[in-house]
C-alpha cells in the first residue's frame, strides 16, 4: 500500500512538505470517523485510505460503523431520496426509530476523541452525546442537499445544529445554519488499485475475462446499480447511439450495505437489457478495485447519467485515466467538468446519446477533453487535498479565534 511519501511523485516535494506541516500542528490529536458502511460508495472508499494516511502525517485516526437492521436502512434510504428532492412520506415512527437506532449505537460506541467527524444522515443523531463524550464535532454531508424535501431536511437540521460545524461538497449544497459551514469537495487516491497506472496486458485480461471486445468501441458507466444513476437511461442512450454506431456498453458496480433497492434496480436494468448481447451489465463485489480501472482505461467514453449526485467520483476517476466523460449536469459534477474544455455535460437521454456520437467521430477532441480533465483533477479533487482541507478544518475548531503559526 502507498505510504504519504509516495504521493510526493505526483502532487511535488512542496505540497507534501505542508500536508507533513499540518498534521505535526494535529500530532497526537484523535480523530473518530462514523459513517454506515465499511464497504460500498464514496464515503466508505474515501476513508479506507483517509484513515491510514492521516496516521501517516501524525493524526491518531480511527473509524468505526454505525449498525441497524433492514427496517433502518429502509428509512435512512427514504431520508437520502428525500434530501435529493425525491418525493417521501416518512412518518413520525420512522423519525423515531431513526433516533432509537442512532441511541442504541451510541450505548454500545466509545464516542471519546478529540474530534468526532461523523458522515452523512445515518449517524447524524449520535451528536446527542456531545456534552458527555467532548471533543469538537463536525458532520459532513456528502449527497446534493440543493433541493432537499423540507420536512425531511428540518428533521436532520435540528440535530446538524448541535455540531460546531458542517461540511458541504459544493456551494449549491450548503444550506441555511446556525452553525459553522465548511466546503470540501470529496477526492480520489491517485495511487489506489482503482487509479494506478495499469499496463496493457492486465487492461486486456479484466476484458477478457468478461468477453468484452478491444477492438471495438466501448461506453461505460461505473456506478452503483441505484435508480438516482439512472443506468436504465444509460442503456436507453446507448441504444439510440447504437443505430448509427458500432458498440458494445458496460455497467459496473455494486451495491452498498446501507442500501435495499440495489436488487430490484439490478433486475430492472437487466430487464432493460435483455436481448442485446452488447451490453455488458457486471455487479462487482468489493474488492474489484483493478476491474473497475481497467474498465475505465479500456474506454471510449465514459458516462455518469445521474440524475442526483453529491460529487460522483466515478467522474474524477474517469478524467484521472484522461478518459472523455460525458455527464449530468447535477450535484457535484460541474466542479468536476467545464463543458466542452474538461468533459460534457448533459441533462437529457438525448443529449447524452448526441455527445457519444460526436466524441466517438471526434477523436481528437475526445482526447483533448481527457487531457484537460486530467490536469483539472490533478489540481483539484486528490486524497492529498482533500486531507489538507481536513487538517485545516480540525485547527480552525481547535484554534477558535487564535491565529495558527504554520
């Protein structure tokens, strides 16, 4: 596994001399991550390596999981529609037993350290034991809060209000607060299996374990099988680009443990497409990290067709492999792509089939795109920015008011 010092290849001896800074100003600190899965999405993937390299820099980082049975996840899957504006009637015994369940967690939880970082609605309600356990705590929400369900948002504010701050991922997202707000965009880890450079045997091997042809064109969605990624209307656009094109199409992805709709939105896409053996549809367990790399490297375009999005990192890691990515103009994504200079951007099925066509038929172009996404993401949304935000984000709650001497 890469160690801090690996990164100073990528990001400059400069830059990695002041990540090393901050963290000797946090040395010996704990920081205590929450979250709902060890395994499936962003956040999970993020703090896998989040957690190791801020011990690296001298953070005493630990990470522990919150537990709930189907009827929780149920509902927190209710509250994660509804924050992204989709229709949701939540009762007042589901609030309830969101709370229970957050209490239950927090009896059996050491919640000491000197900063609580929790992630996303699921934990949220674990800050009731703020006054006992001390330490600062922050909470971070990391999915588009730009036009939640009211009724849903009022109930998750009266909690995020007894934090000493929250973090958004993008201006849009951030929302009207009693208390402090941060803005950090979430990151990919330029050295993860996910990321690495890969040679062109092992490209060709990932493909040819799942029959995929190299010598024809392919368009990929990496994403979890979710209906706000919309992957029955990536299937629906790949089908319109089919008439006129030569193709093949790939899903990738999982599911995640704190989300029950992942097999019936499995079956649908399934349904969806049946009959064309071009179309590649691959649930991947965890640990397909290289799969998923080489997927992407082997790609013509690639496509986030989202139709919510928090960040999308699938994106970053796209534009990371110099990839052109055609994608939603939702959430997170146009700090991520600059239309037409570092990717497209789309908003309908036929937007998105148009983009396909031209790029495959533009191939310089489509080149160009993914050098310039490449060098956007470089500069902008790498694991070490992103712990340097965190860093900065922990002294100014230790440093209220005090001027920090870097």
């Amino acid at each position: 596994m890469p160690t801090i010092n690996d990164y100073g290849a990528v990001i400059g001896a400069q830059a990695l001399e002041e990540l090393l800074l901050l963290g000797g100003k946090l040395a010996g600190k704990s920081v205590l991550n929450i979250n709902s899965t060890a395994v499936g999405g962003g956040v999970a993937e993020i703090l896998t390596r989040m957690v190791p390299l801020l011990r690296e820099v001298g953070v005493n980082a630990k990470w522990d999981v919150i537990k709930g049975d189907e009827h929780f996840f149920a509902i927190t899957k209710s509250i994660h529609n509804a924050l992204h504006g989709v229709p949701a009637a939540i009762s007042d015994a589901e609030f309830d037993y969101f709370v229970e369940t957050n209490r239950r967690n927090a009896a059996e939880m050491d919640l000491h350290a000197d900063f609580v970082f929790v992630h996303d609605p699921q934990p949220v309600a674990l800050v009731e034991q703020r006054q006992k356990c001390g330490g600062h705590w922050l909470w971070r929400g990391h999915v588009d809060f730009s036009r939640p369900d009211l009724r849903t948002w009022n109930f998750l504010r009266h909690y995020v209000e007894l934090y000493d701050g929250a973090v958004f991922s993008a201006p849009s997202f951030a929302r009207e607060l009693a208390i402090k707000q941060l803005l950090i965009a979430p990151s990919i880890d330029p050295l993860s299996d996910k990321n690495k450079e890969l040679s062109q045997p092992e490209i060709d091997a990932v493909l040819e374990r799942f029959a995929i042809d190299p010598s024809r064109r392919i368009i990929t969605q990496i994403s979890r099988f979710d209906y706000l990624k919309d992957p029955v209307g990536v299937i629906k656009a790949y089908k319109m680009v089919k008439r006129y094109t030569d193709a093949q199409l790939v899903l990738a992805g999982g599911g995640a443990t704190d989300d029950p709709e992942g097999p019936k939105v499995m079956a649908e896409v399934a349904a969806e497409a049946a009959q064309d053996k071009d179309i590649f549809v691959l649930f991947l367990p965890p640990a397909s990290d290289l799969e998923i790399n080489a997927l992407q490297r082997a790609s013509t375009v690639i496509l986030q067709k989202s139709l919510k999005e928090g960040f999308g990192l699938t994106v970053s890691e796209a534009l990371w492999k110099g990839k052109p990515v055609i994608a939603s103009a939702v959430g997170g994504i146009p700090l991520q792509v600059a239309h037409k200079f570092s990717g497209i951007l789309t908003r309908t099925v036929e937007g998105t089939a148009y983009w396909i066509k031209q790029l495959i038929h533009e191939p310089e172009y489509a080149r160009k795109l993914g050098v310039n996404g490449r060098e956007h993401i470089k500069n902008n949304f790498l694991i070490t920015r992103h712990i340097k935000d965190y860093l900065l984000a922990f002294l100014s709650l230790e440093h209220k008011g005090d001027i920090v001497h870097l």
